[in-house]
C-alpha cells in the first residue's frame, strides 16, 4: 500500500515501515498539526515517532512542531532524522537552515542552503516567503542560493537553446500573399520549457503546436495536431537565426490516395516579424513545391 505524504511529494511504503501506531493516534496527531496546535502536534509526534522510529514522516512533523514553538535547534535534529529514513536530504537541509537561521546562526544556514541547492533544491517560493530567511535577504550569498534554487526549479529558462524560440512568442496576425490568413498566440509556459502555439485560421480550422528542445536528441520537436484531426510530428534545428522542421507523412494527393510526403517547415526570424514557409516533397527531397507562405506581423500593443 502506497500513500502521498503531504506536500512533500514522498511516497513512503508503509507496509515496509513496519508503522505500529494505531491508526487513531496518527489522525489525532493530522488533526493537531492541521490545527496549528504545535504543542499538542509535537507531543503527539514525538509518541509516534518513539513507536514508529523509521517513519520519516512523524519525524519531519515532529521537527516542524518544534520549529513552530520556537524551539528551533531542537527541530534539526528531527529534520536530519527524517532525512536519513527517505525525505529528500535538499528539502530537510533547507528547513534545518529555516531553524538555523531562526535561531540566529546565519552562517550554518546559509552553508545548510548552499548544499540544499547542490542537491537540487528548488522550492523558489520558500525561499521569497519564509519569515525566517529574513535576515538571510540582504546577504549576497542569499541571492546567489536563491538563483541556484531557480535553475533547478526552471533550468529550461536558463538554458541557451530553449531560447532559441523566442523570436515566435507573441500575438500575431497572420497573411498570406497580403490576405488574412489567421491570427495566432505564442507563448512559453511548463517552466519555459515549452513553445506553445494556439492557431485561429480565418477559414474555421483550429490548431495547436507543442515545440520544445529535446536535451537528449540535441534537435527541436513540434507536435501540431488541429481541428480536421491532422497531426504532425516535426523535428529541427536552429541555425543563423532560422527554425528548420522537418517532418514525414501520408498526405491526400488530388486523386485522393495517400502519397508519402516529406514537409519542410522553416521559420525565418525577420527581426520584428516572422516568415513561416512550408514545403512539400513527393519524390524523396530532390524537389519541393510551396505548400504556404506566411507573414506573422505582430498585433498592436492593447
């Protein structure tokens, strides 16, 4: 049996654990930690914790009951306990830093954090919002362990060539040899690491692209599905300011039979607007016919 601790994110097998606490004391001990009864919550958690000792759960709560009453050096202990039974060593070493800073060793903090983030380390948010890296702010050192935790948390948005897509983001309208093709947004989103793209054409049909840089085949991916229940699968690369995407597909020729059919797709950063050209090939590369030009201008400020 398996159980989602909190918001840890930490499976814990419980059949493994062993755990003999009755079940009533550990939902009393939920209750009062829920409560923000710390004194209560700590007791409790301490009597689970001395039934159950390898359960990294009363341990983690039992510490975050004795940092709520204040009783910060006496929360790291609890916290390395929780650490050595299976919680994430980073996340346990960035709250023995909240409880070290709280207690007034800023420099075993920030030596704590600095570790954490080497480790892995990412919750940005605990960091911006915890009363007690307060006094830690002002610090340069704060700063830079602050950095360290957002590129873990969001290493698309520091990686060179997850940028390399950025020319497409925006809002556009969209022509073709000057009439209105479409309109369409741009823009990142899953921590930076994806180039999403919502299609309106101007003749009823719907799209939507997912682009994004695939780290282990060293190329750029598009996956375009619509509403005439096309999807494509693009691959490419960029170079000299120019997405080129290749893909391979059964198209409908005129007499209505599926034709193998190579698609080049290429978009050329023209510094202020956007030039997308699709091409087609039926005969394996040696030539291709224009299937769309298009011309992304974007739309005025609002």
């Amino acid at each position: 049996m398996q159980r989602w601790i909190g918001g840890l994110g930490i499976v814990v097998c419980l059949m493994t654990l062993g755990v003999p606490a009755r079940a009533e004391d550990a939902s009393e001990a939920n209750r009062l930690y829920q409560a923000k009864d710390w004194k209560g919550a700590a007791d409790a958690y301490a009597a689970l914790a001395s039934q159950s000792p390898k359960n990294p759960m009363y341990a983690f709560r039992h510490g975050a009951s004795l940092l709520a009453l204040g009783r910060a050096k006496d929360a790291v202990p609890r916290f390395e306990t929780a650490a050595s039974l299976g919680f994430p060593p980073p996340l346990m070493q960035a709250w023995s830093a909240r409880a070290l800073a709280r207690a007034g060793d800023t420099e075993a903090a920030l030596a704590l954090l600095t570790k954490a983030t080497a480790g892995g380390f990412g919750q940005v948010s605990m960091l911006d919002t915890e009363a007690d890296f307060a006094p830690l702010r002002a610090d340069k050192r704060f700063a830079a362990v602050r950095e360290a935790a957002d590129r873990n948390a969001r290493p698309c948005a520091y990686a060179p060539e997850h940028r390399q897509f950025d020319f497409w983001i925006g809002d556009w309208d969209v022509t073709s040899s000057g009439a209105l093709a479409g309109e369409s947004h741009v823009e990142r989103m899953l921590g930076d690491c994806v180039i999403y793209e919502n299609w309106t054409g101007s003749q009823g049909v719907t799209g939507k692209s997912f682009n994004i840089w695939d780290s282990t085949t060293k190329e750029w991916r598009q996956t375009w599905v619509d509403s005439s229940g096309t999807l494509t699968e693009y691959h490419g690369r960029f170079v000299d300011g120019t997405m080129a995407y290749l893909a391979e597909s059964l198209i409908p020729g005129p007499d209505g039979k599926l034709t193998k059919t190579q698609q080049k797709m290429t978009f050329f950063d023209q510094k202020g607007t956007v030039r997308q050209l699709g091409e087609n090939s039926t005969d394996g590369g040696k030539t291709w016919s224009v299937a769309y030009d298009l011309l992304y201008t974007r739309k005025p400020a609002r």
